[in-house]
C-alpha cells in the first residue's frame, strides 16, 4: 500500500541498518576513485602531450583523440564511485518498493508500453533510447509498471562530429483499467498532428498502428486549448474522457508543471508518459544524506502512483 511508505520508518528498520552497513564501502569507494583520477590525471596528460608533440590535434583527428585522452581516464576512475552509488540506489529503491509490495529493478524491458506509444506515433523522433527504474507489481487492485525512458537523436555532420539532442527524458507509466474498454483513444498535447503535415488546423483523423483515429470533439474549451483527443470509438472515447476526466487530466499536468502529459488506452490498459528531470536518484556517497534521498525517492514515487491511480478512477 501506497500508505505503508513513510522515510523515518524505513529508516529506523532493515534499510537504515543496511545502509548503515554501506558507509565502510563508500568510504572505499571514494579513496579508490581518488586515487585513480590521480593516475588518470598522469595519464592524460601524457596523452595530450604525445598529441600536440606529433601534431596530431592540428591534423583533424582531434575530435576522436580529445576524447580519448580525457574520457576514457576519468571513466576509469569515476567508476568506483559510480559502482557504489548504485548499489545504494537498488538497495533503497527496492526497499520502497517491498514496502508497497512491489517489485523494483534497475534495468528491464520497456515493451509493451514502448512498442505501443511508438506504434501510435506518440514518440518524439529519436534513434537511440535507454530505460531504467523498472517498479512493476499491483497498485490499488491493478497491474502497474513504471519506468524511466531517456530518448535520443543523435547526429554526425561533415566532418564526422557526432552530437546528441535529448528529445524525451520522463517515466512511462501503465496501468490496468478498471474500466473496460475495447477501442484505441489517444490522449496528447494539442496540435501534434495537422491537417497539411507542419500547416494547418488539426488533422480530422490520424492512422497509427493499423488504424485510423478520428478526431474527437469535447465540450470543454479549456481541454481543447491543451490537448487533442483521437479514437477509434467515438463513443467510447467520450464515455473514458468524460468533463471531470477532462478536469483531471488538466489538473495532473499542471502538477506536474506543464509536463507534456501523454495518454493512451489500449488493449484493455492506460499508458502514460510525462516529460520530467531524472528521477529515482536516491544512491549517494555521503551517508548524512540516506535519509533525504529516501523522502524524496518516496515522493516521486508516490506522486506517479498515485497519478495511475487517478487515471483510473471512475
């Protein structure tokens, strides 16, 4: 349960003598990592030294070599760090979720939520995607699965340098309906799709996944100022998104600051992806922090939780 969770609790049971515990191998893992970004600190230097010496960085592969020289050190001798904050992060995240009766891991399969907000054409353009934070389990009296997606277009120009745009970064949450549905109805921000490709009013329907969505009209200035609705089912499209649905979902994004609120119903279950910063950090170096790390995992956690909730409430 979603009000089992609570940070001094967690704290003063197995998780706070856990991490109690942890405090010897992050003191190591920090003496460890410092001593290799002193001999990184050696190492790439003498690498930027041979680069200029034989006029390498004049000769246009310094964009490959720069890299080299620098990154590769300090990624050596970050990762001890790096290593130990994770396994802080799995250890409190998974405490929190034995604590609603769930499951938490660090890495898992993003479909079926990402094949189908991909399939109906939900998703930015984008050629490189990675996902963490899986929570999967039920919530109240649903199947619910949480994830965090990080979406990427990554690009080359003529001279071979390569440069990354984050198009999405944000958790796609699913969660199973409690009320029954058989049609497709899309839920997202307003203008996404216009009649003459970029120009135009909105489009009178769309085709995603194999089908063609009609545009739905609502009775609700306000909503249709923010979002589009598009469905196979008119009527059922109405029925789910009815006024104080509609009140709802406006009421969400804006708790969540305007957070491109995206919403799908298919196949008998409601996916949501939100834009947000990066979430779940709760691993850290520095113990007096445990227990801020663990509230605020805990808040954002139930902030999306009891956001499918929510979504799911007649």
């Amino acid at each position: 349960m979603i009000g089992n969770l609570d940070a001094d609790a967690l704290m003063q049971g197995a998780l706070g003598q856990w991490l109690a515990e942890q405090e010897g191998p992050r003191r190591e893992a920090v003496a460890r990592s410092n001593k290799r970004f002193a001999i990184a600190a050696l190492v790439s230097a003498a690498l930027l030294y041979l680069i200029f010496k034989d006029g390498l960085a004049g000769a246009g592969f310094w964009f490959v070599l720069f890299p080299f020289a620098i990154g590769i050190p300090m990624i050596w001798a970050y990762r001890p760090r790096w290593r130990a904050k994770q396994a802080v992060k799995t250890g409190i995240n998974e405490a929190i979720a034995q604590a609603v009766g769930i499951t938490y891991s660090h890495r898992g399969n993003p479909d079926p939520a990402y094949s189908l907000l991909h399939a109906h054409r939900m998703l930015p353009g984008h050629n490189r995607q990675s996902f963490e934070d899986f929570w999967e389990g039920d919530v109240a009296e649903q199947p619910f699965r949480l994830f965090e997606a990080h979406l990427v277009q990554r690009t080359n120009d003529s001279q071979g340098r390569s440069r990354s745009t984050t198009k999405f970064r944000g958790p796609f949450l699913t969660i199973g309906c409690a009320e029954p549905f058989h049609g497709t109805t899309i839920v997202q921000r307003a203008g996404r799709h216009k009649r003459f490709g970029f120009f135009g009013g909105k489009a009178d329907s769309i085709s995603a996944a194999g089908k063609q969505l009609d545009l739905v009209d609502m009775v609700h200035p306000e909503f249709e100022d923010a979002f589009d609705i598009y469905a196979t089912d008119q009527v059922e499209a109405r029925t789910l998104i009815h006024p104080s649905y509609v009140e709802r979902l406006i009421a969400i994004e804006q708790a969540f600051a305007g957070s491109e609120l995206r919403a799908l119903f298919c196949d008998g279950t409601i996916t949501v992806m939100l834009s947000a910063s990066n979430m779940f950090e709760s691993g850290n170096l520095d113990p007096a922090r445990d227990r801020e790390k663990v509230a605020q995992t805990i808040r954002q956690f139930r902030s999306l939780a009891e956001l499918a909730i929510e979504l799911n409430r007649r």
